[in-house]
C-alpha cells in the first residue's frame, strides 16, 4: 500500500508563469493574476528550513541610528522637492505613473540634467526610446550636462553592468516595464518580470545609497500596471496627471515613507520642456472687465496648496425632450445634485426644461464637496442672467436638505483668495479667522447664499420661462 502512494516529493506542481502563483493542480485560468493559458507544470518545491545565520549588522537603540544617511537632496525641481518631502532621500527608489504622452519623460530628464554635478552623476536608462531620440529632447528642453549619462537598454543584466561602470547617485529607469532578466521566463512587462526587476533595482539602490526613480506604466482604468506588490516595495508613489488638451500638470503623492502624501506639485507643459508653477491659480481663472452671468469662483484644495477656480455654467432652451447636461471638468453626479437643491429648495424652476452645460477653466477638475456653493451659484446665475457680484468666491458643501456646509481649509482657502485680490466671500457659518479686509457672509442655507443675486431678475427668470409655454 505504501508503495503505491506518491509522496509529496513526487508530485507534481504547477505554477503561473506571469505572476508565479502556485497549485497543486493543473487549471485553465490563474486565480492570481486571471491570465488564461499560463499554469504550467514545473515539479514540487523542495522543502527548505530556515536555520540562523550572520546577521548583517548589529541590532542598536533607536536613538543611536544616524539619522543623517536619510538626508534629501535636492533634485534641482522645487515643485517635485516639494512633493518629495524635501527631495531625494539616498537609497530612495521613487515610482512615477501616469497616462501616456503626459510629460513623464520630459520632467525627468529636466531632473536629471538639474540633479548631476561634479559629485552625483545621473544615469538615464530608456527602454522605450533610442538614444539619439532622448538626445534631441535634451536638447529642446535645454537639459545637457556632462555628468549625465545615458544609455538604451532593454536587459537587466547590462542596466546593472551600467550602474558598476557609471557608480552613479540618481537613476532614471524609463521604464519599468520595458526591462526584462534572462532568468526569469515571459516577456518584458509581465508581472514575474516587473516583480523581478524592481526587486533587483531596489536592492542594488539600498546596497549603494543610490536614488532610484522608476517610471511606471498606468491600465486603462489609471492604476498602475503591473503587481500590486510594486506599490509596496518602492519607497515613493507619485502620480502624474493632466489633460492632454491643457497646460497644467500636477504630481499627487501616493504613498512617501519620507514625508506626507498631502503636497501636489503643480507644472505647466510647453514647448521647451515642463516648468514648476508657484502660483498656479492663474491658468484657472479668465479675467474680465466686467463680471459675466454664470461664472462663480472657489478655492480648492489640492492636498494642502489652496488654488482659485472658475466654475462656469450655460443654460439654453432645449430642442430636444431629454434636455442635455453636459460637465468638463467636474463630476456629473455632484452637478445633478445641485441642480435638484436648486429646483426643490431653492425655487428655481427654470431649469427642469434647458439645456444644461458646466465646466472649469484651465483643465482643473473640481471633485471635492467644497464646490457645491459654487456650482450651485453660477447655475443660478445662468438661469437668471444675472452676474454675481465682482471679487466674490463661494466655499461651502451643499446638503440635499439645502443647507451649507463646513469644510476644511476655510481660513487657508480665504487667505489665498485675499491674496490674489478677492474681496467678497461666501462661507458656511463659523470660519474661523478672517483675512483683515475681507467681507465675509456667512450663509447656513441655500436661500440665504442666493440673496447675492439681484431679487428682481431672479424673480423674473420662472415668470420668462411660464411665458415661453
């Protein structure tokens, strides 16, 4: 009997191919990574033990770890230090994603040119693009210094043969996906590879004290591709985000184990390169002569930096029995919202049967619930045909009861608004210190925030609309 059982020994195992997940028996599809057609047989582990070893070096009290090795420095860009914590911390592997065509590339190569000196040499490694083709990027964004070095390699194996030869302090890898390791079976970009290489850089990055940054590719549904095992390996997330179509670009930190994930940096595309924005509130705003029915403004948080921005909202008669509601720049569901506070609770009834369109200047996009009272100001705005007063900036969450809501950050978002030359501002109750200068109304519900309107339009608007059925 015993000799016609296997032992454990014997079996045979089955393990994926893309993301090494293993079974005891053969499937069609991985319950890991769901790829169809990649579990193969490949025999039983061997069972290993564990035993104590040499330990690398000596355990010590916290208070005599030196706490100088994990000094940031600078990367010549103060928007992504500040996104940083300060900059790059030495054995610091950074990982950026973002859509393609976004500025990735050309932000980093701007970071290595800036970054190399006499004493930290720069090695730019593109697995995406040719040499000569990096060259003449460099060269339109003006980001040539001879300690940079660059090289075009798809192996891991010469990328670490580069690192032995350069010894450099910064490395850009463009990208992680495009690098692949003879050892490891599948293609380039596949979740054993990028699971291999990254692991392979991120030791090599904390055996020298060298700053790694890796680019990472994004799904089509913005996550990062790849194993989510990436994600928690490196020490920094960033994301990398903007609208083809605008000039604005915003680095949010994901996950920083050297500072806080609340700072955005803000960067502006054009044809020389990508700069950093300081004060960015300018590209979200239009400015006129006059104040134009259906343009409120607001200041947004965008992790801890405040910014002003322009809602704008436009009402035509429909032509059509479903009326249109199109949004750029902001979420449908919060635009919906408002619209029923401003018919149920604000008597507004001329909106039911238009045409309705509201969107942002600038390529920002507005999520947070401090908009509301923004949104819900230009569209009534636009019903009326009446403009809000000059200099003024609505803040506040708008309830389905009506009411206006507190949010975070009002003495932060008026004294941004102060500085740029607000005078006027539209709050919920109790915010705080108040900017010397500034006019405040405090409001508690929507009736209230509509008194800033003029009464007699915003009672003719309903009677105009009765008399068009």
């Amino acid at each position: 009997m015993a000799a016609r059982t296997k032992s454990a020994k014997d079996r045979p195992s089955y393990r994926c191919t893309e993301c090494g997940w293993q079974t005891a028996k053969w499937l069609g599809r991985c319950s890991e990574c769901q790829a169809w057609g990649t579990v193969e047989e490949y025999g039983a582990p061997p069972v290993r033990t564990t035993t104590p070893g040499r330990v690398t070096t000596s355990a010590v009290p916290i208070g005599q770890v030196d706490g100088r090795q994990a000094t940031a420095r600078s990367t010549g860009v103060p928007e992504l230090d500040r996104v940083l914590g300060g900059g790059l911390v030495p054995g610091a592997v950074v990982l950026i994603a973002g859509e393609p065509g976004v500025g990735k590339s050309t932000l980093l190569l701007d970071v290595a040119a800036k970054a190399a000196s006499d004493e930290h040499r720069t090695l730019y490694v593109t697995g995406e693009e040719s040499a000569g083709q990096v060259r003449l990027r460099a060269d339109r964004i003006k980001a040539i210094d001879d300690h940079l070095y660059l090289a075009a390699e798809t192996d891991l194996a010469a990328v670490l043969g580069h690192l032995d030869a350069v010894k450099p302090s910064l490395l850009i890898l463009d990208s992680v996906q495009t690098i692949a390791s003879p050892e490891i079976d599948g293609a380039a970009g596949g979740m054993a590879q990028v699971r291999e290489v990254a692991g392979a850089l991120i030791r090599v990055s904390k055996e020298r004290g060298m700053s790694t940054l890796l680019v990472g590719h994004v799904t089509k549904d913005g996550a990062i591709a790849g194993p989510r095992l990436l994600e928690h390996l490196v020490d920094v997330v960033l994301s990398f985000e903007g609208d083809r179509h605008a000039r604005l670009r915003l680095v949010r930190g994901v996950k920083n184990r050297y500072g806080t994930t609340d700072e955005v940096g803000c960067f502006e595309l054009h044809d020389e390169g990508i700069t950093g924005l300081a004060d960015p509130s300018g590209l979200f705003l239009t400015r006129r002569a006059e104040p134009v029915p259906g343009t409120c403004l607001t200041v947004t948080l965008e992790g801890r930096r405040p910014l002003v921005a322009e809602v704008q909202a436009l009402t035509v008669d429909s032509q059509i029995p479903s009326p249109r509601r199109t949004t750029s720049g902001l979420e449908t569901s919060r635009v919906s919202m408002m619209l029923a506070v401003l018919e149920q609770r604000g008597r507004i009834t001329a909106l039911g049967k238009r045409d309705i369109y509201s969107a942002t200047v600038g390529g920002v996009k507005l999520s947070e619930p401090a908009a509301d009272l923004a949104i819900a100001l230009a569209l009534a705005s636009a019903a009326s045909d009446t403009p809000l007063p000059k200099n003024l900036v609505a803040i506040g969450e708008v309830g389905l009861a009506g009411e206006v809501r507190r949010v975070t950050g009002v003495q932060r978002r008026l004294a941004e608004a102060h500085r740029l030359g607000f005078t006027h501002a539209l709050v919920p109750s109790d915010p705080g210190k108040i900017p010397p200068g500034m006019k405040v109304l405090e409001v508690a519900d929507m009736g209230a925030a509509l008194s800033v309107l003029p009464r007699s339009r915003r009672r003719e608007a309903p009677r105009e609309e009765e008399a068009r059925r």
